[in-house]
C-alpha cells in the first residue's frame, strides 16, 4: 500500500480518521528559520520552506497563529500607502501601528498607542474610520496549485475582534470597560466585529471553495486563565466568533482557532459553534496538558501544537524532547485528533539538537 502524503496524513488526523503515525508541523520565528536552513545547508525559507519540511522530517509549516504559513491567503491592499514599514495582520488599516523592538535573539512588536484611549462616549467609537473594503483587492486572492499536494490552504485575516479592539482601546481599559461600561465595550467591539465578518465574507466568496480551512485567532487568555471570564466572552465575543464560523462552513472548511493560554473554560463553547481544530495547545498553561484535554474532548476537536515552547525545547534535554513527544504520540495513537508540534513558534534561543528531536521517527 501506498503511504499516504503528508496532506493526507493532516487531513486524516483532522478527520479522527485513523493514521499510519501522527503527524508532526513545523513553525518558528524567522530566525529560527535562519539557523536550520544554514544547518541543513538550504537556502532561504521564503523560497525552500518545502525542502526545510522535508529535511526535518515534518508534514506541515504551520505558522504562529495558523495552519500553513505559507498556503494562507489574503486580499491584496489597494488602499493609500502604508508608512508604517509594519504589515503586522494588516492592523494599520485600523491606524495601528507597531513599535519594532529588537531583542537579544529577535525581533518582536509592541503595541503602544491606543487611538480610542482617550475616549468618553459611544459617539466618538461610533465617529472613528472603519476601514473601508474598498481598499482590498479580493480578486488577486487565488491557490498556488504547486502547494497542493503538500500543504493545506487556508484564509482568515483581520478577524482577530478581541485584540483589535484591545489594540484601539488599551487591553487594561477594554477589560474594564467589559466589566463597568458595557455600551463603550459593546461600541468597539461591535464596530471591529462587523468589519471582519463582512471582510471575511468577500474573502471567502471569492475563494471559499478552494481551501481546506478557515483560520480565527484571537488571544484572550493568559497562563492560567481567561483575561476575562466565560460570561463576558459569551456576552461580547461569542456571536462574531460564530459568524465567522458559520460563513466558513458554508463553504465547507474546517475551522481552526487559535488562542495561547489557558482558555479551556469556553472549549465546549467553541466546538458547539464549530471549531474543528485548536491550537497551540500551550501545554504549560493551566489544565491544557495533552492527557486531560484528550480524555475530556475525546473526537471532537483536533489538537495542533503541544511541545512545549516555553520551558521544554529551549531548556530541556534532548531526551526530555524525545520523551515528550513519545508521551503525546502514545496519548493519540493512531486514531488521529492532533497534528504535534511546537505550542507556538521555535524561539533562536532553542538548541538545533533539540529542534530535530521534535521530528524523530
């Protein structure tokens, strides 16, 4: 019998259908990125990220917050100049603009102003530029046919409600809003979430029928728990994240939603309202260990992530590696339900030795 490709392999294990061995992704920061193309003696990941999958052993790049780093297409923008040097998730629509900052091993960004922080009433959120539609080229957004057979593709941009918002209002004046002044919450929110479902509609009427997943993001939890409980997700959060989802699956996509943290309080929510696939599994976070989020949800989600990216792969022992990913492959077997990998992005400051312990066969 033929072995199945690694396409075949991630769609079976998203499936819960059984598989001949788990499948194993790859995602890193770019210099990361740098250190194993010149380890292996490839040239740059722009153009040999499918040979750097094949050298490691893996049978997907995934991305930070997504499932095919490469295969994930958005519109292109028409709008007037961007100065900003930054296409961070393409926020500078909503006149956020990043603050680069170079650490010891990478560069990150920084969110440091806040336009709507200074805002007292409803009509000054009301008042305030939604960027208009017209400025994305929604025509341009097509499949690159030679990704086909060993990747999965995917849409899904500036849906990210909770931390737009946030970004526009300051996360410690949003939550605080959430609790004290409903009617500003309700304002912002409502006014970021009615841009991303009618974005995300013309994106997936132009593509829908051509990619396998609908990718969501939108952190709202921390190390040991939610930024904001169960009821004011439920209040504020849940009916754009199941209006996203609900024009996805008129298309026929798998959803896939990304939070770091622990969120496992709203999990049951989320496949209720059809996530099919959660990530990064943040393995150090509270009650979000692979043996417990298996015996609780058993087939109906899959799990994309879970080596520990925190403590594990930049600290720990080779064996320690090996040791964990043999813990997850015995946890899920062959009965499908994860595609392992590292709970987010492989930090420079991770040991080669280690990194390739990840894809031992």
């Amino acid at each position: 019998m033929t072995a199945p490709s690694s396409r075949e392999r991630v769609l079976a294990a998203i499936n819960h259908e059984p598989v001949d061995r788990v499948p194993v992704m790859y995602r890193a920061l770019p210099e990361t990125d740098v250190r194993l193309c010149e380890h292996f003696g490839i040239g740059p990941v722009d153009e040999h990220w499918g040979e750097l999958v094949e050298r490691l052993g893996a049978d997907l790049f995934s991305g930070g917050s997504s499932m095919g780093r490469y295969t994930r297409i958005s519109p292109a923008y028409a709008g007037p100049a961007d100065a900003s040097q930054s296409l961070f998730h393409l926020e500078y629509v909503w006149g956020l603009f990043p603050k680069q900052i170079s650490a010891a091993t990478h560069t990150y960004v920084d969110w440091v102003d806040h336009p709507m922080a200074q805002f007292t009433s409803v009509k000054q959120v009301e008042q305030y530029p939604t960027p208009s539609l017209d400025d994305f080229d929604f025509s341009t957004m097509t499949v690159d046919e030679s990704t086909a057979g060993k990747a999965l593709s995917s849409t899904g941009r500036l849906n990210h409600v909770f931390m737009i918002a946030a970004r526009l209002r300051g996360m410690d004046r949003l939550l605080m809003d959430m609790a004290a002044e409903p009617a500003m919450a309700e304002a912002i929110i409502d006014k970021v979430g009615r841009f991303a479902v009618e974005f995300n509609r013309r994106s997936l009427e132009q593509i829908g029928s051509q990619l396998d997943l609908y990718v969501h993001w939108d952190d709202i939890a921390m190390q040991d728990g939610m930024m904001m409980g169960p009821a004011p997700w439920n209040r504020y959060l849940k009916k754009w994240s199941a209006a996203l989802y609900a024009d996805a699956k008129q298309h026929g996509l798998k959803v896939f939603y990304h939070c770091c943290g622990s969120f496992h309080p709203i999990i049951p929510t989320l496949i209720d309202i059809g996530v099919d696939i959660l990530d990064p599994v943040q393995t150090s976070a509270r009650e979000m260990d692979l043996r417990t989020l298996k015996q609780r949800y058993g087939k109906n989600v899959c799990w994309h992530g879970g080596i520990d990216v925190q403590r594990l792969l930049p600290h720990g022992t080779v064996e320690a590696v090996r040791e964990a990913v043999r813990e997850a492959k015995e946890i899920f077997g062959r009965d499908g339900g994860i595609v392992l990998g590292p709970s987010h992005e492989i930090t420079p400051d991770t040991p080669i030795e280690n990194i390739l312990a990840v894809y031992d066969r």
